[in-house]
C-alpha cells in the first residue's frame, strides 16, 4: 500500500471527465479518503467558496482537474471568461493550499499553453519559446501562469506544488455536447448520429491537414496518480501518448469504426487551430515511471461504444 493512501485528497473537477476516471482509479488503489469540490456545491473562480472548500474538506493534498474548458469554436467565442474562470480557479487554489501547508498541490495545465509553432515532439524546455495558438491562448496562458506560481512558491516557500501538460484526452464519459467538445467526441457524435439519422454527410472543421495527439482518459489518470506518489519538482512534466494524427485521418478511422458510409465536407473556412501536436513524454516515464497503455483504436473503439449505449438509453 501507498504511504500516500491515508491522506486526504480533495479533487477540484471531481464531478467531471476525467475527474470520474481518476476517483475511481484511486479508489482501485486503495484511496478512499477523498472528496470532490466541484459545481454546484463550491464555484472555485469566488475566493469565499475556495476557502470554504478548504475549510469543508481539509485536504493534505488537492488535485486540481477543474477547468472551463471547451473547443475551438468555443474558445473564439469566450476568450475573457476563459482566460478569467481558470486563472483566477488556479491563482486563489494555490495561495489557499499554501496557506495551510498543505502536503502537496498538483496543478493541471494544459497542451494549449505550448508556443503555435513549438519543434516536434513538444519539450517541455519549450515551453515558453513563443506566443500559443491565437484561438486558445487565453486559456493556455491562464492555465499556464499556475506554472509560474507553483515554481515561484516552491522558490519563496519551499510550497510542494508541481505542474503536469496533458494532451488532449478522450474517452467514455467524454464531453459531446456540440457547442463545447473537442474533436474525438464532436466527430463521433457526428458520424453516429449520421447512422441513426440516415444523413447522407458529415460537415468537419478546418483543412484536415493539421496533427493531433490524443490520451485515453484512463491513462491519464493513471499518469496523475503517479506523479501525485512520486514527483516532487517544480519542472513542468507532458502527460501524452507519443503519436500525432491528422486530423484528416482521425476522421476517416472514426468514420470506419462507426460505420458511417456517407461523404465527408470540410468547411475550410473554420479555422484548424495549431498546425502540429505531438509530446515528447520521456520526462514523464525517467521521474515517474509513467508511459500510456491504451492503443488508439482500442480507446475510439471503447468510446464509440459508450457513447452508443448512453445516446440509446
């Protein structure tokens, strides 16, 4: 058993996506003293309701998932509330949990915090080599400046706080509302509706030229889990699969594993976003011995098939 295991954790976002899927990997593991601040019982953007929460649940260790969060269209059309919701979640969390010498503090960013034109794989080491992707850096700054704090605070304080850059996830229990999800759900929506509603076409975003990496839900909470019992250092750590995908092809293996037999449109006046994504993950596996498990295929397969079952109930 983990010395970790008796502690008590408080997971921000615990209500959500990932959150979900890392509650129940921890209780798989022998964590059962936890406890979720998420809406509607804390709203974490107000300073009173974070210190309520802190209060309420007295954690030794907060893992901080909880973002507002959303996809390109998304992004063009809230950058203000985006870049505020989260810095300010971030900023008042962090200077809460120091405040109370807590043990530990692990923040969540975010791959949208990488410069648009960043060498592939992303290194960590750079990071801060340019200006994110015009259509999320409010969001990828804001989550990015937890970054700056929790090294300025491990400085000034010797505060454990450390800063995890997760690739965008996808998996069962995803978010497939259309005004909101990112690619993977939004595509599957599209393809499986098509088949119910014997719709001839699909319309998708963008030139289908620019690359994408992808991490199965699971692994990243695993890879969460890992760095919460065993890293300790203020460098920022890439949480990713390894691979990159067109965005093109992703759409043609989703159409394949769906069934869809309809054409395909490209809208190639919405924007793409950022040219590539790919993370270099060797630091994650060298400090903590993380590495995902979960091939491509099989995670579209078990996602695809959850959200047949939950679009059918």
């Amino acid at each position: 058993m983990n010395a970790l295991t008796d502690k008590r954790i408080t997971i921000t976002g615990g209500k959500g996506f990932l959150g979900g899927h890392l509650i129940r990997k921890l209780n798989e593991k022998g964590y059962w003293n936890l406890s979720i601040a998420d809406l509607p019982d804390y709203n974490l953007v107000r300073i009173d309701d974070v210190i309520r929460m802190y209060e309420d649940t007295r954690p030794d260790i907060v893992i901080h998932l909880a973002a507002k969060v959303g996809g390109i269209g998304f992004n063009q059309e809230n950058p203000a509330s985006l870049f505020y919701d989260n810095i300010m979640m971030g900023v008042q969390l962090l200077h809460e949990g120091y405040l109370r010498k807590i043990a530990k503090f692990l923040a969540l960013g975010t791959i949208c915090a990488y410069p648009k034109f960043t060498p592939v794989p992303f290194k960590e080491d750079d990071l801060w080599n340019g200006y994110p992707e015009e259509t999320n850096a409010p969001y990828g700054l804001a989550k990015k400046m937890m970054l700056v704090q929790s090294q300025s605070y491990r400085r000034q304080y010797g505060f454990n706080a450390i800063f995890l850059l997760p690739v965008n996830l996808y998996g069962p229990g995803d978010n497939f509302d259309p005004r909101s999800s990112h690619v993977i759900p939004a595509l599957i929506k599209k393809c499986v509706d098509a088949i119910l509603n014997r719709e001839d076409e699909i319309v998708v975003w963008g030139t289908g030229k620019v690359t994408r990496e992808f991490i199965y839900v699971e692994d990243a909470a695993e890879g969460i889990i890992l760095a919460t019992e065993g890293y300790n250092k203020s460098d920022p750590v890439n949480i990713g699969a390894g691979f990159e995908i067109s965005i093109e092809d992703l759409v043609h293996l989703i159409v394949e594993l769906t069934g869809f037999k309809g054409r395909i449109v490209w809208d190639k006046t919405k924007p793409d976003g950022q040219p590539r994504r790919m993370l270099d993950t060797t630091r994650a596996f060298k400090e903590f011995g993380f590495r995902a498990k979960t091939t491509f295929e099989e995670g579209l397969k078990k996602t695809i098939d959850w959200y047949r079952d939950a679009s059918s109930s």
